[in-house]
C-alpha cells in the first residue's frame, strides 16, 4: 500500500497526536512510552495505520459503524456533490437529500412516519426523551415524566442520555444525573437474575412491569430500550421478551422507544433489529451506521400517532417541539445516508449479513466446544458476542486482563475485535464481533481463526 504521507511526516503526525489530542475511552498514560495508533486508510474491511500495518477490521470502525465498508467513492461523491450545490440550511427548512432519504427510510419502517435529524446517537436519543416529555406536559399535566430504562443498556454520552446509561463505569463519576429516569432489569438469559422462572423471557419482561407498578403507571412516560443490547455484552432478548414488553407498554400507556444506534441499518440482518421480534414502537432512534461514518447524521424517526400530538393546536405556540439541531440541517448526512441506503440494497447486504452472521455463529460455536473458556454465545447477524468465563459451572467472569491479552493477540495477528464492559466488575467479559456487511466467508474464517489462536495461546 502507498502511505499517502512520508514516514518522517507520520513522526510528526504522531508526535502531534500525542502532544494535542485527548482520545475518546482511553487511558493516556501509556502514551508517554508507546506511539497512539493513528489510523491512515481504509478499503473494504481493511484499514492500514501509520506504521503500513494491515488490519482485517472485525469492529466496523471499532463502534459498530463502518457498515458498507471503507473507501466507498460512491458516498464521497455523494457528499461532494451535495456539498458544492447546497451545503446547509437550518433544518426548519428542507433539503432534497433529507426528504429523500426520509421517505427512503420509512419505506423500510412500516408504521413509522416522521425523521427528526441530528447529529449523534446521544443526541437523536435526548429529543425521543424531550418529545416523550413534552407530550407529558401537554397531555398528562407533566405527570407521566419518567423514563425506564434498562440495566446494561446504553444510550449516550450526553447527560440526560446517561441518565438512561446501565452500565455503571460510563456512568459513575458524572452526577447529579438528569432526573425522572428509572433503572428495570437486563434481560441476558445466560445471568437469569430470577433464579425460580419459568419461563425467562416472561419473568424478565414482568419485571419492567414491577417498576411501572412501583413507580405508578401515571408517572411512567417512555421506556427505552435498545433491541439487543450492544456495549452491554452483546444481549440477545429471550424468548417472548419483546411481545410482553409491547403488551406491557399498551396496558399503562407507555411510549415504546427503540434504540437502534448500533443495531439499525441491516446490522442484525434485518432493516432493524425490533423486526425481528414484530415490536410496533413509537420511536426509533439511529446513528452510527445510518451513513457508515462518511458524515455525521442521526434520526429520531416516530409514528404518525406521536407526531400529531405536536401540530394539534396551532393557536398555541407551545404545541410544536421547539428544538433544534444546528449541524442537523448539514445536508451531508442525508446525502451520505441514501448513498449508503443504496449500496446496501443494490449489493444484498442484509441478506448477507444474515448469512455471513450465521456462519459466524456456527465459528464460534465449535470454538465454545473446543475453549471452555467460551460460556456463551449470542448475537444476530453481524452483531455477535462470546462471554468468557473462568468457569463454566459458576460462571465466574474472566479478569479484565486476560480479556485484553485475547483482544491485543488478535491484533498482533492483524485482526481487530473488540470487548465490551472492560472496566466493569462482574462482566468485563464479552468478547464483541461487528464486521462490516460486506464480510466474505474468509473474512469471516479469517476473524475466528485468530480467536482460535488467541484463545489457545492465552489460556491453552
Ligand atoms: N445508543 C447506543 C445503543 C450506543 O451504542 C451508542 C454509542 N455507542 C449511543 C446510543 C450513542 O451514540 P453516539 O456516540 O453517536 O452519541
């Protein structure tokens, strides 16, 4: 591969970085004896980093993001062509990719209607939590304010969106918390946290309903949910989870809130992760792989339903939802969205990614046979997880280290994966795959090969 920088320009270019830049999740202190990795181009599912090493990303841009693969022209001329006609106009006004992509998008949505854009999954989350409390304010005297979320789940980064953030590390340190957000129980099947139910899915769902219950029905606005659950450890729902969870929301008139930041856009090997489980919700939210990360766009996309309560009353100039999103109106996004949108359907990325996904799974599975290591596998399509165990009876989680020795062999061997949960206590565990929908069946050897190796080096 021809860097496209000089190898004493990279010095700079690192040096810079290490000077000046404060990376995302990271502790920086190594950083003082070893070069922070700075990666330079990317083709496929291939990106190269500023030493010429080679890397088969199994991550998708290491956050689930990069879902039609690196260097797509396509989506850069897209973009460029948009951004030399019409670049941006505040968003109270329309543009031709944004009504574009908008219709395009609700096709694949039935019975979902409207797309409010913005920026991040954070941010497309935090208006789904405003509408939710506006209608409150509007229909329910501000009473039903409160928002459920779910343990293990996470929706952003921003601070009401922590409000919502089950994991404790991401959360911990940042109070006082927005309040009016109440915590219900994770549903991974494989730590039943209800040791005497019969049926999992069923106890796990009820129990949303003990919160409500305790809360008072009248209280309770939203419940937000992500379909399954990503950074929490890959959680696939169990059985009847999501048809109770619906029945649930309809009986005390709770606004059902779909997370699908991470797996919206085909990820699942469906348009969205809740068509798998036939859930009818009120919002759907998304980012990451709405425009593969070639632009900055997310969408909180509702029912006809929710978005007539905000144009009922004309006359009062408190009835429309008075928010705004300024890079919410960069017609980048949009224009990069229905590029991406394209891709996808023309190359039958969906249905690859659910055939691709199940010979995954298939992979890591006869690894679980071979690595006792191994306690679970779960996922769907290209969105997977194995948790490690030290043991297989009690389930005893693996040290965070020994996690991160597997994650660093892949990558010695020229492979990214990823791990969830790594500074939590209890489930720093989960190794995480997410390779981008184009994968081929080698890729896809070539991911659980190196796992295979890692697994038998740092526990055989
Ligand atoms: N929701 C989920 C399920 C996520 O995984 C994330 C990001 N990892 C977010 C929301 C927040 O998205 P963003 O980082 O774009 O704000």
């Amino acid at each position: 591969m021809n860097l496209p920088i000089q190898p004493n320009d990279i010095q700079a270019v690192i040096e810079a970085d290490r000077n000046h830049v404060w990376h995302h999740l990271i502790q920086h202190k190594p950083f003082e004896t070893i070069d922070p990795r700075i990666m330079v181009e990317g083709r496929g599912m291939r990106v190269w980093d500023a030493t010429g090493k080679e890397h088969l990303d199994a991550v998708s841009g290491g956050v689930w993001t990069v879902n039609v693969g690196y260097g797509r022209e396509s989506i850069a001329n897209a973009v460029r062509d948009q951004l030399v006609k019409m670049n941006y106009f505040a968003n109270s006004a329309g543009s031709i990719p944004g009504a574009l992509f908008a219709q395009k998008l609700i096709e694949k949505m039935p019975g979902m209607s409207r797309v409010y854009y913005s920026n991040s999954g954070s941010e497309a989350n935090e208006k789904a939590f405003k509408m939710i409390r506006q209608i409150s304010h509007r229909h329910h005297g501000g009473r039903k304010y409160k928002i459920l979320y779910r343990d293990r789940d996470y929706h952003g980064t921003t601070l009401a969106a922590l409000s919502a953030g089950g994991q404790p590390q991401r959360v911990d340190q940042y109070g006082p918390l927005a309040p009016g957000f109440v915590k219900v129980p994770h549903c991974l099947e494989y730590r039943n946290q209800f040791p005497d139910a019969e049926s999992y899915g069923l106890a796990a769902a009820n129990a949303i309903e003990e919160v409500i219950l305790r809360e008072g029905p009248d209280t309770v606005g939203g419940l937000c949910l992500e379909p399954i659950t990503a950074g929490g450890g890959v959680i696939t729902p169990p059985a009847g989870y999501w048809e109770r969870v619906q029945e649930i929301c309809a009986k005390y008139q709770i606004l059902l809130h779909v997370d699908e930041v991470v797996c919206g856009v085909g990820r699942t090997g469906a348009w969205f992760g809740y068509q798998h489980y036939g859930v009818k919700p009120d919002f759907v939210t998304m980012a990451k792989g709405v425009a593969s990360g070639y632009a900055a766009i997310s969408c909180t996309v509702t029912t006809e339903a929710v978005f007539e309560q905000f144009k009922d009353d004309a006359s009062d100039p408190m009835s429309y939802f008075r928010d705004i999103s300024t890079f919410g109106g960069c017609a980048a996004g949009p224009a990069a969205a229905l590029e991406n949108m394209r891709i996808i359907e023309d190359e039958n990325l969906i249905e690859n990614t659910a055939a691709m996904g199940e010979r995954m799974m298939d992979n890591l599975r006869a690894l679980q046979d071979k690595h006792a290591v191994i306690g679970d596998v779960r996922g769907k399509g290209l969105f997977l997880g194995a948790e490690l165990v030290s043991d297989r009876a009690s389930k005893e989680p693996i040290e965070e280290k020994r996690v991160q020795a597997v994650v660093a062999d892949c990558m010695a061997q020229g492979v990214i994966i990823g791990a969830t949960n790594r500074s939590l206590p209890g489930f720093n565990n989960t190794l995480c795959f997410s390779p981008a929908l184009i994968a081929t069946a080698d890729d896809i050897d070539r991911i659980t090969d190196s796992v295979d190796q890692a697994l038998g080096r740092v526990f055989g």
